[in-house]
C-alpha cells in the first residue's frame, strides 16, 4: 500500500477537517504544517496529540523537498491559492485546495498553465456535490427523469450568524475572497455545472450591500452584540484566533457594520449554459434562516429540491438542528413523487466524510464522477468572475472573453 505524504497550508478552522482526516488515515500521511502564525500551527498539533514539523511560508519551497511531499493541501485565504498551488506543482506534487481554486483571472491563468507543464493533478474540495441528495439530484437529471432541462431556479439563504460571519473575517474584502459570488457561490456554480453537464456560456448580474457595512449599521445597532462572535466561549476559536492574534494581528471578530467592507451581501444572477439551459440564481446573506431550493424544469417535468438547515439564528451563532431536506419529481399529468424525504448527515449534509475518503485515501472514485479538477474549479470560477465583471460593467459577459484571457480554449 502506498503512503502520499501531505502537508496542510493555512492553519485556520477550515484546515482541522484535512488534519483530523489526514492523522486517522491508513492510507494517507500528515507530514508538514505551513503557516504565517506559530500559535496556530501548534494549536492543530496540540488537538491532534502529533508533532507534525511546522514551516513558515518563506519556507514553504524548502519544505515540500525535505518532508517529501507528495500532496499540498491548501486552505489559506483565498487571493493566495493561486501562489501556493503553482509552487507545490511546479515542485512535482499533486494538489488538493479549498474552493475557489483561485479568485481572479491571472490566478487561473497561473494555474492551468502550471498543470500542463507539470502534469501533477489540481483537485477543489467541492463537498457539496457528494451530499447524498445531492447526488440523488444528479442520478435523476442522468437518468432523463423530467427529459431535457429548459431552466433551474436557485435561492440559498445564509441566516444573520453564518451570513454575518462572512462579514466579520478576511472575506469582507472582495480583494482577498472574490466576494461571496466566487467565495460561497462558487458551491452552488459547481453543483448546477455538475447537475446539468454543462458549463457556462453567458452572465448577467445584479448586487449590491444591503444589510452590512458602515452605510447600513443605522438600522442595527439596536441589536448589539447580536452579530458579535464570542471568541472567549469558543475554546477552539479562541485558541486558533483570539490566542493568535498577538502574532499578526489578524482579527477574527470584525465589526460587520464598519467600515472596510467591499463585498455585496444580495445577489442576483443569470447564466445561459451551453446548451441552452438558464440559471436564474439569488443568494442573500441577512436571511432570518438558513437553507436552500433548487429546482429544475424539463420537457417532461420538474425536480423541485428543498432544504432547511435551521429555523432560525438567536444571535452570533445558530440554533443548532440537523438539515432536513424534501426531494420530489413531478412529471407532466401525474401527481409529486417524494423520492427522499428526512434529515440529512453531519458535515454538509454528509458529503465532508465522502469527499475525504476519495480526495485524501485515494478510495475508488465515485461513478457519479463527485471528485473535482481544474477544469469543475476553472467552470465554477468562470460564473463567479463573469457575474463580478457583470456588476462591475452592467452588462451580460461572455465567458469566452474571460476564457480568451487566462488563455484556454472556449
């Protein structure tokens, strides 16, 4: 049985799902930590009960030839993947990096170009596509279940906790994440590539910040510390941020209605598909609740899939309850057929344990064809980078114009 040695890069809270799975692993070896801040590297040591050397970025080359590396997993901020995910391939190891795979054009450019010079693999850790139901949406689809797709209805909710924390970290500057339409919607791009087949071809967008920022605090300050995280009642939180920040100053808890914020918090999006299909997509961040509905009209039907994560947030954090989640076929002149309702799995509806197995321990791929490439993280960039030009210009974009740019072929 052959061991791939794996070092993480970015020790923040995302990177414990990689650490724990890497450390339990019979097939998989954590060998190297990388990141700017000491304390957090040794916080993840401590958790793990491990010694796993830990490097400074300005070492990170050194580092992957003596650990002999054969995967980089990637989780820092994401307008520095691009930077570490060309020097682990150019290094000949193989990647496996958090979504988005990049956040602008050069850095895709960058990229796609590294990987065919090198040959190694990129793959983008899109855990969504291998929830159950998920995949049950996709077997459907396959199958021809409502025939030909003419149009797919996309809403996702993020309550006032999860939707606040974007606003509160590194990501309220569109510079670092690409705003939420390449950062959080990157998910839901991937998930309707993946569901129809197709990739994108046009996008129009329309946004704007609503509830956040310094503009909009007037209507919330009455909430107080509704939208302020509690660092010190977070052991973990506390130990990876609050504990770390004498070493570079980066605040975890941000104020979500001062000023710096540059991203939008309301999204509208509309994206044709080759082959014809429209995309008619919103996401709001200030959502009382959490959740999602998706839904698919064909020649022949509709696939209507909806999903409740929780009922609502009281304040910093949400009210803790499994996702529950209704999926259902109608087909022309015959009455619903509920193919799954009931509560879905821990860790994304249950995809984070299926997405490890197949991504970190090399288990048999799934026929559904879940792992992710450069190409799925190159398609579901592309809608993300298409509707930020759009909100920029105010005009539907080509993806072939952004295609011609980083230099692949339309």
């Amino acid at each position: 049985m052959v061991v791939r040695r794996h070092a993480i890069v970015g020790l923040g809270s995302r990177a414990q799902l990689f650490a724990r799975a890497l450390a339990a692993s019979p097939r998989a070896e954590l060998a190297a930590f990388c990141d700017h801040n000491e304390t957090r590297m040794r916080v993840h040591n401590d958790w793990l009960g491990t010694s796993v050397p830990a490097y400074r970025p300005a070492d990170f080359a050194a580092m992957l030839a003596k650990e002999r590396i054969d995967v980089v997993v990637v989780c820092t901020p994401d307008h520095t993947h691009a930077e570490y995910v060309v020097a682990a391939l150019e290094a000949g190891c193989d990647v496996v990096t958090e979504k988005p795979m990049t956040t602008d054009v050069e850095g895709a450019r960058r990229i796609l170009a590294a990987r065919r010079e090198t040959g190694r693999s990129v793959r983008v850790a899109f855990n969504y596509r291998y929830n159950p139901v998920h995949r049950r949406v996709r077997e459907l689809l396959a199958a021809g279940t409502i025939g030909e797709i003419g149009s797919v209805e996309f809403s996702w909710l993020l309550d006032t906790a999860h939707g606040a924390d974007y606003f509160r970290r590194w990501h309220r500057d569109k510079a670092n994440s690409g705003g939420l339409l390449v950062h959080k919607s990157g998910h839901h791009f991937d998930l309707v590539n993946w569901w129809l087949g197709r990739g994108p071809e046009t996008v129009f967008a329309l946004g704007r910040l609503f509830f956040y920022g310094d503009e909009n605090g007037h209507r919330h300050r009455s909430a107080g510390d509704r939208f302020a995280l509690d660092l010190e009642a977070s052991p973990k939180l506390r130990a990876l941020y609050r504990d770390a920040e004498r070493e570079d100053g980066y605040v975890r808890n941000q104020d979500v209605f001062a000023p710096g914020v540059t991203i939008e918090d309301d999204l509208s999006v509309l994206v044709r598909h080759h082959g014809g299909a429209v995309l008619n997509y919103h996401l709001h961040a200030y959502s009382p609740r959490e959740g999602y509905r998706v839904a698919f009209s064909g020649s022949e039907g509709r696939l209507e899939l909806d999903v409740r994560e929780n009922e609502y947030a009281s304040g910093a954090e949400p009210v803790p309850k499994r996702a529950r989640a209704r999926l259902t076929v109608q087909r022309h002149w015959e009455p619903p057929e509920a193919v799954f309702d009931g509560l879905l799995g821990d860790g994304h509806g249950g995809g984070d344990e299926r997405m490890l197995a197949e991504l970190l321990d090399d288990a048999e791929p799934d026929p559904l064809g879940c792992a992710a490439d450069h190409d799925a993280g190159l398609q579901a960039l592309l809608t993300g980078l298409a509707a930020n030009r759009s909100l920029a210009t105010g005009r539907p974009v080509s993806v072939g114009e952004l295609l011609e740019e980083i230099g692949e072929p339309a």
